[in-house]
C-alpha cells in the first residue's frame, strides 16, 4: 500500500513505517493507494472515514497548530509521521517533555492527562536504548549461538536391551505388535512354556530442548526494541551508529530464533515471574530484567508500539500547561502534594503555608461559577488555579501552545474571557510560547473593571532566569 500526504504542491511520500517524514501543519489531503475496501484506516486512534476513487481513498485532515506525532492504521499497515508549526517547533514539546520529565513528577517514564492517555517521554525511550541497547543484543546473539538446553525425560524404540527399559510401555508395545517377539532360549519373556526376546523395546532416555518462555521473552524483547528504534526520529538514529547496528542484530537473530524456537508453546501468554533458567543463566536473566521493564513501564511494548511516541496535536497543549504549573510551583516556592502530576484532582497539586495551586480541575472549594447554582451548571475547568489561603482570593490562569505572533492567539483570549464571565472574577492570566522565545513584555488587556494579563513564556528559554522575572510579583499582586 502507497500512502501520500499532499499539503499545496507539496508531496510526502509516508509508506514507510521505518522512516520518519516531517509534514508542515497546516490542511493536508491523505490519500492511500491499494487499499482493501472493507480495512478500516484510524488516524491517532479514531476511526476515519474515506472517499473512494478508483483505487485510492482519500481524506482532508487538518493539521492546524499541529504539533507532534501521529499515527495511521490502514488494515495491517501502520503509518508514521511527524507535523511541525512553522511558529511552535517540535523542539518546544520536547523542551517540554525534559523539563517535566527532571522535575520528577512523571511516572514511569509518563505523564498522565485528564483524558486517561499517558505520553511515553521520548527522551525516556532514548535513554533506555542507550543504556541497554548494545547488550542486550550482544546477549542475544550469543544465546541463539550457544542456546542453553534442558533435559526432559521421554521415551523412543530402540533395538537395544542394554538400556534402561521402560517395562510398561514396552509390554503394551508387544501386546500391539506380537510379531516383534522372537524364539529365544534363554530370552526374558516366557509364554506357554516357550522363552522370547523382542527384536523391539520402548527405552527411557532425555530430551534436550529449549526453554519456550525465557526464549519467547527474548524474542519479544528484541521485537519491542527494533519496534523503538524505528520511531525514533531520523536525526536522531543517524548520530547513533552503534545503536543503529544493535537493532540490524536483533533483527537477523529474530528471524534466527524464530527459526529455532518452533514449539506450539512460544505463543502462550507469557508469566509475570521468571522461569528457573531465567533465575540460573545470567544471560536469560539480563533478558528477563530488560524484558520486565519494558512491559511495567510501557517502553514500546507490543500491544502499544505506536503510542510509544504518542505526542498528538490534542496533547500539546496539556504538555504545555504542565509545563507552566510545574513552573509556577517553582517561582512560588509550592511543593507538590502528590505524584505524578495528575488532572481533575479535588486536592492541589502543590501548596505551601501560603497558597495553594490546582491543576487542571474545577476549583470548587476555592471558587464556583454562577451557573454552578442554576437548573443548568457547567464545568468550567482552569488549567491553573493559585488560591491563597490568606485572604481567599485567587488568580485563573488558562496556558495555551498556540500563539499569535509574540501575542495570544484570539481563540485563546476567547476561552480565559469565557473564565472570567463564568467565575464572576476580574481578573485572570493566559500564559502562551511567542513566536520570539525571548520576548518577555507582560501586556495587559483592560476595560470595564476587568483585566486579562498576556504573558509570554517560551519553552525554549532559560527556565531559571524567567521564573525570576516579574511573573512572581505579577501572580502575588493580584492575590493580595
């Protein structure tokens, strides 16, 4: 199947799932050529709905503000691909992502949002590759070059009566098969005064074989790696050529011991704990480790490879709004309450003796909308609400990765305006990246005894040096 992305008269080519393409957001048209008219195509885990025409399908998506990766599954192809504002660069989410990642309130190697999802941290996949990568194909290598064996007891035909004989299932073999007796006068069967010796015996004897879960687990390890390292970005896997030759390793020894490992039961669901070869060969142990923290920890699992790097244009902004609350319990010296950093909590997120900072849930105990007390109440959940416990008073603040220039996009405006109405208050903060990350002028948007507080706060700037600027100040006047 050949799957296209035309944006204007611009053509990516997106069929290979091992190469990255990077699209511009912005409108774009899908079309897929010889797919099978009953597959089903999903785009970041939603069905969509195709035109036919003639042999190919299509599709208008719109990639607006678009940031991150994305995923197409079209029957049993999988595509990947990569969109990027010319404004708000990928490299933004990913500034996003380490900061969020050191300040040690992701969990797992995630970070978890309102909607139940959970975003794998590519520098996390990329660390652990790093790391384990090389061994654990040098590990597997030499595990199908030197396999370990072990012995089960079984039992074959043999002609000879020296070995240990299975008596019992040698006699059901004679009862079978009479003529395998034969007249012999000194033989160890006597029948009606006769002596026979069978020309045939069952003996008892080992079998050496391998062990199906353990080779099983470093099957689906080495798959779960090669699967990684294809979503890895290209400018990344050209730096890393000894990354690059693990990965071609693992997958000739896939093909290897698949090859070897031929037992029905290599497709039984694999145990939690480790198998006794898995506790006594140091290799097979190395594998059950590497294995236990990639199924625990989601690091390209099997039954979740594309959300691996599941960075959705739907996910930027709630990236960027943990971003600014981690931020912003920084500047104000809060501490969190909890881990991970997590959405729709009734507690704070982080507090000290004097304030108190909510995260992406509706703040009842510090302030209720208007229509919470009517026939019809809404919802109405800020990103950030800081409370002070001094005087009551508190401070909306809505974060958004879309900008308008070095200024907040309308729609942006629009939504903190809705907050204001809502929750009856004058005064609340929009918080965005502009599109100069060193702009820094606070602007303020005032009328009719209320104010909305623009602040610019760039994901590509020195963290340290803003949260020192006059934001600080800014957030305790108005909780004064």
């Amino acid at each position: 199947m050949k799957a296209t992305l035309i944006q204007d008269t611009y053509y990516y080519d997106v069929s290979e799932y091992n190469t990255l393409q990077t699209v511009r957001s912005g409108p774009a048209v899908l079309v897929l050529e010889g797919l099978s008219p009953l597959a089903l195509v999903e785009l970041d885990g939603k069905t969509i709905t195709m035109v036919r025409k003639g042999n190919s399908w299509f599709i208008t998506l719109d990639f607006t503000r678009s940031v991150g990766f994305h995923y197409v599954v079209a029957g049993d192809n999988t595509l990947l691909f990569v969109t990027e504002d010319t404004k708000l660069r990928l490299a933004g989410i990913m500034e996003i992502v380490n900061y969020i990642g050191a300040s040690s309130l992701s969990h797992s190697g995630q970070l978890l949002f309102s909607s139940g999802q959970s975003i794998m941290e590519l520098t996390t996949n990329f660390s652990w590759l790093w790391k384990h990568l090389p061994k654990i194909a040098a590990t597997i290598d030499d595990l199908f070059n030197n396999p370990p064996r072990s012995s089960q007891s079984a039992t074959k035909i043999a002609n000879n009566l020296k070995r240990p004989i299975d008596t019992a299932a040698t006699i059901s073999l004679l009862r079978r098969s009479p003529y395998l007796l034969e007249k012999y006068e000194t033989g160890p069967i006597h029948v009606s005064g006769q002596s026979f010796i069978p020309r045939q015996v069952i003996i008892k004897a080992k079998r050496s074989t391998l062990d199906a879960t353990a080779t099983n687990r470093a099957l689906l390890l080495a798959h779960n790696c090669v699967s990684i390292m294809a979503l890895l970005p290209r400018s990344v896997t050209k730096q890393t050529k000894t990354l690059l030759s693990s990965a071609r390793k693992l997958e000739n020894n896939i093909v290897k011991i698949r090859r070897l490992s031929c037992s029905p039961a290599l497709s039984a669901t694999l145990p939690l704990n480790p198998t006794p070869l898995e506790l006594s060969d140091p290799r097979h142990n190395y594998i059950f480790r590497r294995y236990s923290e990639q199924v625990g920890r989601r690091f390209g699992h099997a039954s979740d490879v594309a959300g691996t790097l599941s960075l959705f244009v739907k996910q930027s902004d709630e990236l960027y709004q943990a971003f600014v609350t981690l931020c912003i319990a920084k500047l104000l010296n809060c501490v969190p309450t909890r881990e991970p950093l997590t959405a729709r909590m009734r507690q704070p997120a982080f507090a000290n003796d004097f304030l108190e900072i909510y995260y992406d849930t509706e703040p009842a105990c510090v302030a209720t909308t208007w229509r919470s007390e009517t026939a019809r109440p809404d919802r109405a959940r800020p990103d950030i609400t800081i409370a002070s416990k001094l005087n009551n008073t508190y401070l909306l603040i809505d974060a958004k990765y879309r900008n308008d220039g070095n200024r907040a996009s309308a729609d942006s405006l629009a939504e903190v305006q809705y907050y204001l109405n809502t929750f009856c208050t004058d005064r609340a903060m929009i918080i965005y990246p502009p599109d100069e990350p060193q702009f820094s002028k606070i602007i303020s948007l005032s009328s009719r005894g209320q104010t909305l507080f623009q602040v610019p706060f760039s994901p590509a700037q020195d963290t340290d040096s803003i949260i020192k600027s006059e934001i600080r100040e800014l957030i305790l006047s108005v909780l004064r």
